[in-house]
C-alpha cells in the first residue's frame, strides 16, 4: 500500500499570552523547525515516517513563519520542502494533496507540526482501514486532537475540506485513533526544553548526534572542549561547536552545532541554538538562547541582546564565516606588531633597601574611605557567604 505524509509547518491558532508573540515558535522560528540534540524536529519527523514504511513525504512550509535554512536543507530521502507564500500555507497543503493524489497514493497522513508524537504508522493505518473511514483523526490518551489526520487518496472533497478548515473540521464524520505513546505539544519554550531534557534522559527517540564520550555526555562531530571545561551529565555538545575554558554545562544542557559559549560561562538547563555565540562570564539558566535573543522558560517573553558581546549570531553560510573569522585575524596582527615596535621599555630601578624601608606604602598615600554605617554593617555582616550551585554537587 502507497502511504505518503504532508507535514505542515506554521499555521498556529492562538497566541500566548502577555507577550503577543504567535505560539509554537521561539526567538521568532516555529519549534518545529529548531535543532533539538543536532537536528530539527520536521526532519526528525520525516525519518521516523519514512523508516516505518511512508514512501514520501512533502512538508510545507508557511514563508512567514520564518524557517531557518538548516530546516530546509538536508532533508533525508525521500522528502521534500515546499516553501508557500505568507497566509497560502493551507493552500498550497491542499495543492500537495491533489498532487499525491494523482501520483496514486491511497492513503496520506497529514500533519501539522505542532505537536511532536511518536507512534507507529501499520497500527494506525490498520485501524483506519479495518473501520472504513474516509478520515481517521489522531488524538493523546485524554482524547485531545493533536491535528494528525489519515485521509484516503482518493477522497479529494474530504481533504479540500479538511484543509480549508484549517484541520479543525471534517466533511463527514470520522473515526478516531487514540495514541498511548510520547507526545509533546511543542507550544513554549517550555516544551521545547522537556524535548530536549527527554532526548538526553533517553525518555523518547530523539538521540543525540554524535558519541557518548562518558555516560550522558554527547559531542557532536568537530565539537572542542577546552581544557577547564566542565560538563556534567547529561549534556550536549553540537557538531563544531566551541566550549571555552572554565565553562560549565549542567542540568541537561544543549549547545546546539555551530554555537559557542565563551570562557567562564555557566550554561544550567538550556538550549543555545545553531550559531548562537554566548559571552564571557554569564550565566543563563532556564532559557532558550539564540538568533540575538533570550527566551526565559517561565516568563512568555522573547528580549533582544544588541551587545554582540553577550549575545551573538554568526552567519549561516560556511564561506561567510570562514570569511569574518580571517578579516578578524588580518586585522589583528598589524595591530599587535605595531604595538612591538612602537611600545616603549620602561625599566624602572630598583630602590636601595633604605628608601623602600622609610616610604610609606601605597595605600597609605590614598585617602581613608567613609567607615560603613551601622545600617550597612546589619544588613551585610561579616559572616555572610554567597555561593552558586550548579549541577549535581
């Protein structure tokens, strides 16, 4: 039997709450699309049909839901990327269906991502055959819709339907399918971090990219781990990606490929995104970091990081980067040879032991600082101890 997928990605019905920002998507790119543990979940999706039998899969993107290019590119045999104009995502879905159709598929899973659900396609398709449905809808363990749809290729009216309201209907009533398995819904940042977490803990089939080189730590492949570092299980380490020195990683971390956390930062129960560049001596805890923004898990809010220096983005073209990254150098040598030649050597003599005995010390010629009042001595006494905590320690 000729099973083929439409995958469609955009098209959320609500917002969220207190930030106007469109649900399902995150530093303003659909969840969907966003690397989890080396690849994006649309092409993670794609594999786990087409290894249970789909013989093809189109996904379909909304253009205004602003996909970034590693989700377009790269996707696995038998799939391909469709990019539809801003408000025709529906349209040209419904387009994608009349094409499989006429190519002689008889049954076509169609599914909005959305959430992310792990289930096996033959029980799904037997039970959709053995209740002679024209549509069979997929729904969680509490009987909620999760916007999966088994159509029958030759019911053209259905589909139309189905499409043109937006999945939230059908032309004729259909017959249910309830899934017991995994089920995210991939609505917050929230989400999207338990995905994460899950993938590392081994709770789903999202395994990282790259070896296990110690029990829960993964390195992706080209990944460099400076000397210093410290990674506490479980973590992720992205392809390429740079770990500075004195860096620490913790609480099912994620730095995704590309991406680089520079020295003396603390990266505890978050995700830094493809390419993201995170500065010297920070902490970020419990967000999501990437495109120059940083999304927190327990606020809906997205802020914007101008500073380059804290937050960055590098390019996503390899011959761009490779390109920058040599200006930087040619820019920096002229400058550190000019400073040899025109730096003057000051040698100071050393002061006989008489005179360095009969100075006073340096402090001593600075004046006295105000004495702390009483009001500051209570409210920081001398015993008090501030210290951090990260990890399992």
């Amino acid at each position: 039997m000729d099973v083929r997928a439409i995958l469609l990605i955009g098209g959320a019905q609500n917002q969220s709450a207190g930030s106007g920002a469109e649900s399902e998507t995150v530093v303003g790119v659909p969840l969907a699309t966003v690397d989890v543990l080396g690849k994006p979940v649309v092409h993670r999706v794609a594999e786990q049909l087409l290894a249970q039998g789909v013989s093809r899969i189109t996904v379909v993107a909304d253009a205004g839901a602003n996909t970034p290019a590693t989700a377009r590119q790269n996707l696995p045999a038998g799939a391909e990327f469709v990019l539809a104009e801003a408000g025709q995502l529906w349209r040209d879905g419904e387009n994608a269906f009349e094409k499989t159709s006429d190519e002689g598929a008889e049954l076509v899973i169609v599914w909005r991502l959305g959430s992310y659900v792990e289930f096996n396609v033959e029980p799904l398709v037997q039970a959709h055959l053995d209740q002679g449905a024209r549509t069979t809808a997929v729904c969680d363990a509490n009987g909620e819709a999760l916007e999966i749809f088994v159509v029958c290729g030759s019911r053209r009216n259905d589909a139309a339907y189905l499409f043109r309201h937006q999945l939230q209907g059908t032309r004729m009533p259909g017959c249910t399918y309830r899934h017991f398995g995994y089920v995210n819904r991939l609505r917050t940042v929230a989400d999207l971090r338990q995905l994460t977490a899950d993938g590392l803990l081994l709770r789903n089939a999202v395994r990282p990219i790259g070896r296990e080189i110690k029990p829960g730590v993964w390195l992706g492949e080209g990944a460099r781990v400076q000397r210093g570092a410290r990674l506490v299980a479980p973590c992720y380490v992205g392809a390429r990606a740079r770990v500075r020195a004195a860096v620490v990683l913790t609480r099912a971390a994620a730095i995704e490929h590309h991406a680089e956390v520079d020295c003396g930062t603390v990266v505890d129960g978050s995700n830094v995104l493809p390419f993201s560049y995170v500065g010297a001596g920070l902490d970020v805890c419990q967000s999501i970091v990437g495109y120059r923004k940083i999304a927190p898990l327990k606020r809906p809010v997205e802020v914007e990081v101008t500073d380059p220096k804290l937050v960055g983005m590098a390019s996503e073209h390899a011959p761009v980067r490779v390109a920058s990254k040599a200006g930087a150098l040619f820019a920096f040598l002229p400058m550190q040879l000019i400073r040899g030649v025109l730096a003057k050597k000051q040698c100071e003599q050393e002061p006989d032991l008489a005179s360095a005995i009969s100075a006073p010390a340096a402090a001593l010629r600075e004046p006295l600082g105000q004495p702390p009042s009483a009001h500051n001595s209570a409210e920081f006494p001398a015993n008090m101890v501030v210290a951090r905590r990260y990890g399992n320690e």
